[in-house]
C-alpha cells in the first residue's frame, strides 16, 4: 500500500495539489473538494486551432547568409537575421487546452467534516475521496477506464437516501455553445477551439442513482435523496473522428448500460494488464514517515531517508504513462494530457529539444513499450510537415527536418522568435532515435520495417544540410546548443553558432541507427555506406580547457555556467557514445562538466534534475544518484508529486521513474548491467519485470548492496552478456521463453 497510494487529508486547494486519472486520451484532475467536487478536464487533442503553414518565405536566403556571418564571427549580426528570415511566421504552432469542468454540487460544509481523506490508488488507477459529514459518511471513486473509453465517478452514502447532487460540465471564457442537460436528461457539451479548421470537442455526461431521484435542472442533472450514484462522461474531438458528438454520447451511453461493478473492474484490469508488468521493493528505512500524508513525506525526504516514497515516485511516473499514452492516443505533452489553463506555460506543446524525449525515457525500460506509440504517430507527421520544412527552409528535397517545438499536427517550422531555442534543426534526428530504442529493446522486425522510414528520413536530410568547417569536418549550423549563452574570448555573447557538440552527437547516434538498420532489413546499402563516411567526419566529443566536454565548437565560457540544459552530455545520456568503460577519459570529463554545472546552481528545474540523476547513473555514482532524486523530490516536487519546473511539467517525473530504472539495469557497452549505480542506501530490495535491450525481462534481487539472485527472461532467440556485482560478466544464450538465473555470491 504504502508505494502505491497518494494520500492527503485536506481537499486540493489548487492544480498542484489534484490528483490526476486518464486512459491515455481523456483525463482529470480531481480535487475532492465537498460542498461542489471539482473535477478539471481534458482530451489529448484539445488544441488550438488547426496545421498553418509558417515557414518564413526568406528562410533559404537567409540561410545562407546567416551561415556566411556565423562563420565570418559576426554573430550578432546572423541572429539577427536568423530572426528575421528564418524563424516561423507566424511565430507559433497550435496550443493545447482544456476540455472544461465537470463540477459536482453536494453542498458539504468543509467545517462540519470530519474523518476527511483523498487519495490516488496508483496500483488500481483509482481516485478517492471519503468523509463523515453530519453523521454519515461518503465515498466518490473517479476513474478513466480505457476498456470502456469514458470517465466514471461513483458516489455512494452509508446511510440510505442521503446521497445528493447535481452534477454540471461547463468550460472557461466562450469556448463553448451548450452544457444544458437535453430533453433526454443528458448534457452533451460541445464547443471548439479556434480556427475554422481547427479542433472541436464533445463530452457527453449522464447519471444514474440508487433510491430517490434524478431530473434535471437548470444546467444540471440534479439527484436528491439516493443511495449511490453514478456519473459517466465520454468525450471525442473533430480530431479523432467526424462525428465526434456521436462517439461521446455513444461512450457514455454504452458504459451507463453496465453497472459500477463491471466498469471498474474491466478498468482495473485493463490497466493492471500494464501497471502489473513492473514490481519494485526496497529496504523500507521510511519508519514513522509511512504514516504521514504524502505531501508531508515530501517536505521530510531531505532529511529522512525514505525509501518507500522513492518507490512510490517511480511508480506514479508508471501511472502516469498509462494514464497519458495509450496507443491511438497523442504523446506526453509538457503536462502530459493534464492542463487546466487556457495559454498554458509554453503552450503545454511538444517541446522537443529534451522535454518530450524525456517523457518517454522510461518506457521501453518499464516494460511499458506500447505506451511509447502515441511517439511514432505523431512522427509520421512531423516526418511529412518536416519534409515542406526541409525543402522550403533549406532547399532539401530528401528526408524531413523539425525544429525545438511541434504540437499536435507535427508542424515543423521554428517556433517563437526565442534566440537561444528557436533555430535547431535537430528534434527529427533525436525523435528518430526513440523510433530505434524500441526496436532495440523488442527487436521486433516488422515495426522496424513499418517505421524505417522515420530513421531514413531523419537521416537523409542530413545529407544534404550538413556544411564542411574548414578542417574537413561535417558539421551543423545555424544551430544552438539549447538553449545556452556562450560568451567569446573577447567578451562577445552569442547563442547561435555552428556546430554545436549536441548536434554532431545526435547524428553519430542516427548514423548509426540507420546503418545498423540497413543492415537488419537489407537494404539501401548505397545510402549507409554514404552515412558511414559521414559518420567519421562529424566532430567527436571533445575535452575542453575546464576538462569539461565541450558545448561548443569553440571552446567558448557559459554565460550562465550552471544551465539547466546540459546538452553536451547527450552522448552519456540518453546515448551512449561516452561510457566509463568504453571511453574513460571522456567519462572522467563528463564527470567534471556535471560537476561544473552543479557548484555554480545546476538542476534547478525539475526535468534539469531528473536528467543530472540519469547521467550520475551512467557514471556509475550511485551516491550522486541518490541525491539527485532525493533534490528531485524535496526541492522540484509538487505536493500532488506532479514534476515542479517550476510551474508543472511533467518531464521530471518520467525523468525521475527513468534514473530510477538506470540505477537498477542498464544496457551500456553491449551488455545487460546489474544493479550498476545502486544507492547505498537501497541497501536490499528486488525488482521485477524490467526490460533489457535484445527482448529480455529482468527480475532481481540484492542484499547488502550485492546482486543475490538474477533471473532473465528472454522473449526472443539469442545471447547476451551479462555483467553484475561491478566486473563479474557472463555469456548467456536463450531461446525465446526461456529463462536463465544467476547467483550473485
Ligand atoms: C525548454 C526548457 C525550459 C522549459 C521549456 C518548456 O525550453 O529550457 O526549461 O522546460 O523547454
């Protein structure tokens, strides 16, 4: 109970302190509030308008010119003009927005309650909410089921007839056209969001109760004197299906013909079905803290150990997958799919120079790999809109190019006329990579077949946007290092630049997917063996005079030297061009730039933090591991245990659920690493259900800080190395659904 239930016990005061449910698609933030309950909406695809074409009509002038400055030195000059000729016009892309409210009147005065407590059941995907009120106690449960496609709101009284209510959906500013109950007695709630060829939405709710009665008033469905009652709303937008009204009222009208009983639980096996896959169990070292509301163990963390609450944060960041990502669904988006602001921060879009991908970092390793989809998807879009990006943008008929943003219809072009950010043609290449991540992890050929595409795409482009940089090698630009300041030699601050170390790590890394890919497909020999050369011209990373792997081409100063992007370091994290084994010298540099970062205020934003804890894993530090996590939840945790930037945004937690992950297993240097970054704190536990690249699952335990006793499943036909308790390191062959185990001594 204690690593999956979020508890508290007062009603949510505000976003950050609701509690969130969803089926991957349509979700809500409950604040189990008792004179009116307050539920906060959303559908994944409430956007704000429909695709525009922003690409700047002056970009491929300005390309070349902004090269032609960048290169000459005159920075201030080329950013400039970048601005002016390359950024997107119109500034942004498409926003995401909520879906509105569903508010429930009960009229309990918070005063006269007592016995009060909500919680979030993350082991059934379940919100509660209980009191006493006047001598009779109530209970809501809330729910989004994906087996039965709607949310489900139950309300039950102890003492028969006291149940009332009534029960509205409305939404904020003119959104929307109607939310009064029909002559059927439902209201089915419509509106959209901009543009004509925007996005318009439905939610359909309905009621039904036990004893007493149900009419309608007003705007609501009103319920006096019952015993139980239920509430289902469904919901659908012109994205998803022309008749979207139809679908929401035809959700909510099918799951009302079921009982409570029967949606709940094909819910909690629906979700069980991928929660379950994963089981983690540390030494419990939480003491007194395990009978305290989750917030308050949050505030404690810094100075008592909790073990159990770490638990607890891994698996709501699992919660939090399955409840935002389903397949069919759109991808995590800065909040997930969770937003109750009309011009939320950054526009809660895609942001796709760390954020995004970072949402996914625990996927393939939690064994949640269908949950990764909604990714893919919204890739063949980028792959098309990108490909009008890189003809018009850079003159490239091949391939597709995407810049640091994108939002629900994959537009491409540069978003905001933001310096440090907004030029950086790279998110194609690195969302390709996640493309062959769960390849890798699977090693399932049809879906490589199905999405090579995606990967020959991202690459192509490069073949013909690359530039020489006058020592032969091939390097990006205009680009950033996102989204740092560098200052010159001579005191000159700049943001834009060529070849950026990110970038050439980043192509490495894709080159390489593609070429590997060729090879496991037979085909497009002539195009991987074009990428192999040009693989051995891009930049390497390099140490610089701090013995800091560089940022930048030249070894320039940060302007602000603790940055919360610390891009330099893609090639530790989530790549793996650099490791302690394989390149020591480099591993001992990467070392020293997180310490850089760190003494001069680094991992100030939560998702910052959660990335410094990933890295510190694959530098093996198990104890810089821990404190990172342990900051992560102090310092960047909001009291729902939602990830603090601040404001919310969800990057951290999945960041977070990852390094956790990466502590335990890691598939580095072409083995399957043990326990390779375990806190000494974490002294004995055991983990289930872990995935390892090549299609094994792992299940382990340890004690005194050792590997006891290992087992891996493998799902597919082949051989592995296995390394544990630091340099023991084993061969294992296995046929698929066989399983083999290991003694640690
Ligand atoms: C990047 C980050 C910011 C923020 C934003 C949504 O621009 O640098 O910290 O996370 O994305």
């Amino acid at each position: 109970m204690i690593d999956s239930v979020l508890w508290y016990k007062k009603p949510a005061a505000c976003f950050d302190e609701a509690l969130p449910v969803g089926n991957g698609r349509i979700g809500g933030m409950v604040y189990g509030t008792t004179e009116k309950e307050h539920i906060g909406l959303n559908e994944d695809s409430v956007w704000s308008g429909g695709l525009r074409h922003r690409i700047n009509p002056d970009a491929r002038e300005g390309l070349i010119k902004v090269r032609e400055l960048l290169t000459a030195g005159k920075t201030d000059e080329a950013e400039r003009l970048a601005m002016e000729t390359m950024a997107g016009t119109p500034e942004n892309s498409r926003h995401y927005m909520p879906l509105g409210d569903l508010d429930i009147y009960f009229d309990h005065h918070f005063e006269e309650i007592v016995h009060y407590r909500r919680m979030l059941d993350i082991d059934e995907a379940v919100a509660v909410t209980e009191y006493t009120y006047r001598e009779v106690g109530y209970r809501r449960e809330v729910f989004v089921s994906a087996a039965d496609d709607v949310m489900v709101i139950y309300l039950k009284a102890t003492v028969p007839g006291k149940l009332s209510c009534s029960v509205c959906i409305g939404g904020r500013d003119d959104y929307f056209d109607d939310c009064r109950p029909d002559e059927k007695g439902k209201i089915v709630y419509t509106g959209g969001t901009g543009s004509a060829d925007g996005i318009f939405f439905a939610a359909a709710v309905n009621a039904v109760c036990t004893g007493g009665s149900r009419r309608c008033v007003g705007n609501s469905i009103r319920i006096e004197n019952a015993d139980e009652a239920m509430i289902v709303l469904g919901a659908c937008t012109s994205f998803y299906a022309g008749d979207y009204k139809e679908r929401a009222v035809k959700t909510a009208e099918a799951a009302l013909s079921k009982t409570y009983k029967e949606l709940r639980s094909a819910h909690v096996k629906d979700y069980r079905a991928l929660y379950g896959r994963v089981d983690l169990d540390l030494n419990d070292n939480s003491e007194g803290n395990i009978d305290l509301p989750t917030d308050e163990r949050l505030k404690k963390i810094e100075e008592h150990p909790d073990n159990k609450l770490m638990e607890l944060y891994f698996n709501f960041g699992r919660y939090l997958m399955i409840s935002g990502s389903r397949p069919g669904t759109q991808p995590l988006n800065l909040q997930g799919i969770w937003n109750d602001r009309m011009w939320p921060a950054w526009g809660s879009k895609f942001t796709v120079n760390i954020n995004t991908e970072m949402n996914y970092w625990p996927a393939e390793s939690c064994n949640l790999a269908e949950c990764h989809e909604p990714l893919f998807d919204l890739l063949e879009r980028v792959a098309v809109n990108g490909h009008t990006a890189a003809k018009e943008m850079y003159g490239i008929d091949k391939g597709y190019v995407c810049h640091h943003n994108t939002d629900i219809w994959g537009d491409c072009a540069p978003q905001d006329k933001w310096i440090p950010a907004t030029i950086w043609p790279m998110s194609g290449a690195w969302l390709a990579l996640h493309v062959y991540e769960h390849y890798l992890y699977s090693l399932d050929k049809e879906f490589l077949k199905e999405k090579y595409h995606l990967i020959k795409g991202a690459a192509e482009f490069f073949t013909g946007y690359l530039t020489e940089d006058g020592q032969g090698r091939l390097i990006t630009g205009p680009s950033v290092s996102p989204e740092n300041t560098y200052r010159t030699a001579e005191g000159a601050e700049g943001r834009m630049c060529m070849g950026p170390s990110m970038d050439s790590q980043i192509l490495d890394c894709l080159f390489t997917a593609f070429i590997d890919c060729s090879g496991i497909l037979d085909t497009d020999h002539e195009l991987a063996a074009r990428l192999k050369e040009m693989r051995e011209r891009l930049p390497k990373p390099e140490v610089g005079k701090y013995g800091q792997i560089k940022e930048w081409a030249v070894d320039y100063d940060e302007v602000e030297i603790g940055h919360r992007h610390i891009s330099q370091l893609f090639a530790l994290h989530p790549a793996q061009l650099i490791t302690p084994r394989k390149t020591p010298e480099l591993a001992q540099a990467a070392r020293a730039t997180l310490e850089r970062r760190l003494s001069h205020g680094g991992g100030h934003t939560g998702w910052s933090r959660a990335w410094i804890a990933n890295m510190w894993a694959r530098l093996h530090d198990n104890e810089k591991v821990y404190e990172n996590l342990k900051k992560l939840l102090s310092v960047s945790t909001n009291p729902n245990m939602f990830d603090n930037h601040p404001p919310f945004q969800i990057d951290g937690n999945f960041g977070g659920t990852a390094a956790i992950a990466e502590a335990l297993l890691q598939c580095t240097d072409d083995e399957i690493k043990l326990l390779p970054a375990l806190p000494a704190e974490w002294s004995s536990g055991r983990v289930s259900g872990l995935r390892a690249k090549g299609g094994y699952i792992i299940d382990m335990s340890w004690k005194d800080g050792k590997l006891a006793e290992a087992e891996i499943h493998a799902t597919v036909t082949g051989e592995c190395r296995v390394r544990y308790n630091t340099d023991k390191l084993i061969a294992i062959s296995l046929t698929a659904g066989e399983s083999e185990s290991i003694k640690g001594e």
